[in-house]
C-alpha cells in the first residue's frame, strides 16, 4: 500500500479513532481543507503571508566552518529559525488560521509543548483579530516560562494542564476535550503531523514547503539532490515537512532523530493515542509511557502515523541521541557557525556532526534547522551553570 492510498491512512497507519460528534468536525474540516487547498485565491493569499509576514522563502546555508571541522560531508542548513516567531510552526498555523476564517471561526485553540506552535498560533490569531487559547503543560510552562509570557503579550490565554505528566501528550488531551465540549464554534488548530485525518495530511501540506524550497534550493547551489536529509522528530511537523519532497527519490536518506528517552520509533508498537494510530511508547499496564527530553517540543510517546509508517516501510531510517550529544551541538554550532539552534534542532544537529565525518567530502547532508534557541538559552544556562 503506498503512502496515502486510501484516505486517512499511511499504511497501516492514521485513520479516525474519535467519538461520533467528532467525527462530524472532523468531516467538515476534511470537506472544508479539501475545497480549499487547490483554490486559487486561497493559494493567493497564503503565498502572500509567507512572503510578507513569515518572511519566506528562507535561506539554505552552506555551514562551511562546521564542515571544514568535521572533515566529510557538506552540511547545509535550512533556515527555519529565521521564520517570524523564530521556528517552523507558522507556517502550519497561517496556512490553518486562513482556513478558519473561511471557516467561519471565532475561537482558536491549540496545543503546545515548547511553546513555538503557542506562540505561533497566538502571532496568527491576533493579525486576524481571533480568541486564543493555548494548552500547555504545567512543567513545560515551567520550563518555556519566555514563551508563555510571548504567548499572553500576543492576547493568547495561556491554561497550564496540571493533569498526568502535565507535559505535551495531556496538552493534547485538555485541547480536544475542549474540542468535544465547544466543537460548533472552535477550531483546533493543532501543530504536530498528529491527531485523527485530517491533521496529519493537513500539517504535511503547509510544512511541506520546507522541502519544496530546499530540493530548489541545493538543486541550485550543487546542481543535485542532498544524499540525507535530517530533522529533529517528536510529533514530526518539522521532519515530514523536510522530508515530504524526496520521499519519492529513493536516493535521498531521510533521517529523523528522537532523544534516548523518548524512543519512539525505536520501541515503540502500534497503538491508539489522541484519535489515530501510530507507533506508540507504552508501560507495563498498556497505558502510553512517561518520557523525558530537555526539548520540551519532543517530549512525546507518540509520533505522526506517515513517520510510523516510513519507518515501518524502511524507507525513514529513525536514531537516538543522548542529552549530551544534543547540548554539545547546541553549543558547537553556536560557536562554529553563529547560530543558536533550538534544543529540538540541536537533536538534528548532533547526528549529523556524528555522522559527516563518515561520509566522502562530495556527500551532503541536509539538516532541517526547525527553529532558533533564543527560548532555550536561560534553560541551558541553568543545566550547564551547576
């Protein structure tokens, strides 16, 4: 079965595992998605945003210090981390916004982790004048405390989830109780490639203008196609957005990269979480398992069902890296090329320092830079200052 075939699926992957009055939402945002993506004048208006509000499209920089260091591949990065609000997640969140409103929508909700798809969310409904409320869990608010307050200066109400790990995962949970109870006048904008269809197809079609520019991009400056491309996965936004136009050229690697304790694709079994089927983390009772990562946007025991099922199918290969390796990027690159990476990027970073010097000096490597580090730093100072 090929990615996509029958709707909803990746595989055995995805579907719609909601309550009945759910699934009538989720129909109507299928029907809604579906009439609207293709529309000229929706395109328009899109193209417009990103051009001159998001400030795309961003570049494709040659890390040339940190490849001359390392010795092997060519390591370009592409430049999420210069988008307005500082990451990737506005470009799902103005292509989703656009749609509310011809949705009709006046109440915007959303669930965060790191913060960015908060801050995101909050940035693009206070431009279209709409309610904002973001779930965050207490210990993220904690730990992306910068982000909540740029989450509350854009008009956002901010509600800390107390319940369960009171991290992303029961984030998710409280968004879409909220969805169930207030389904007629909400719209949910979610931020990962997560959820019941049609979520996932949805976030992957306004990510995937990640790898639209990039293929153009390095197909201009080398006059070739990368031989891997690497992104940070929690959800997998970012990565399926960066991966989405070489799945279809086999030569290309794609590689997505999970902190060690948040081993998703590496333990994980199919399973049900939060309205659709992917590779799940769960304990010895069958319930989804606590897990941990310094990037509070990876801290996820699920993963996006179209990840689920590139690594199933062979065709994403999916590693582990330590909390170590992810704060040594985080510095080597700051130093090396001056840029400060998000911790989530650090994670992509990390691998391809591991894995460039073992590659030919005509090799390249593409790594997804899914958002800059300036809400990470207080953070880091603190681990790195005891």
């Amino acid at each position: 079965m090929s990615i996509g075939e029958v709707k909803g699926y990746f595989g055995q992957f995805g579907g719609s595992y909601i309550p009945p009055e759910l699934q009538e939402v989720m129909d109507h945002l299928e029907q809604q998605f579906e009439k609207y993506k293709d529309d000229p004048d929706f395109q328009d208006e899109l193209r417009y945003y990103m051009k001159e509000y998001v400030g795309r499209e961003n570049p494709l920089t040659y890390a040339e210090r940190l490849t001359n260091k390392l010795g092997g591949a060519k390591i370009y990065l592409k430049r999420e981390d210069l988008n307005h609000t500082g990451a990737h997640k506005i470009n799902n969140a103005i292509g989703q916004i656009l749609l509310a409103k011809r949705m009709g929508a006046k109440r915007v909700i959303a669930e965060t982790g790191a913060g960015q798809h908060g801050v995101a969310t909050a940035t693009a409904c206070a431009m279209f004048g709409m309610e904002c409320v973001i779930y965050m869990g207490a210990e993220d608010t904690r730990r992306q405390a910068l982000n909540v307050f740029r989450m509350e200066l854009l008009g956002a109400k901010v509600v800390a989830v107390t319940k369960g790990q009171a991290r992303l995962k029961d984030a998710v949970d409280e968004a879409l109780n909220d969805l169930v109870a207030n389904y007629k006048t909400t719209f949910y904008l979610l931020g990962s490639a997560v959820g019941p269809h049609p979520y996932p197809t949805m976030v992957k079609h306004f990510q995937s203008i990640i790898s639209e520019e990039s293929k153009r991009q390095i197909l201009d400056k080398e006059g070739r196609l990368p031989d891997a491309v690497i992104a940070c996965v929690g959800g997998g936004s970012n990565a399926i957005g960066a991966f989405a136009h070489y799945i279809d050229e086999p030569s290309v690697r794609l590689i997505g990269v999970e902190p060690e304790l948040a081993p998703t694709m590496k333990e994980g079994v199919p399973g049900v979480l939060h309205g659709f089927k992917c590779l799940l983390l769960l304990d010895e009772n069958g319930e989804p398992r606590k897990t941990y990562s310094i990037a509070a946007g990876l801290d996820y025991p699920g993963v996006g069902p179209e990840h689920s099922h590139l690594k199933e199918s062979e065709r994403g290969e999916y590693v582990t890296i330590s909390n170590e390796e992810v704060l040594a990027a985080f510095h080597e690159l700051s130093r090396t090329e001056g840029i400060i990476p998000a911790l989530e990027s650090s994670h992509a970073i990390g691998h391809a320092i591991k894995i460039a010097p073992t590659m030919p000096q005509d090799s390249i490597i593409i790594v997804n830079l899914s958002g800059r580090g300036d809400k990470d730093v207080e953070q880091v100072f603190q681990m790195t200052s005891k």
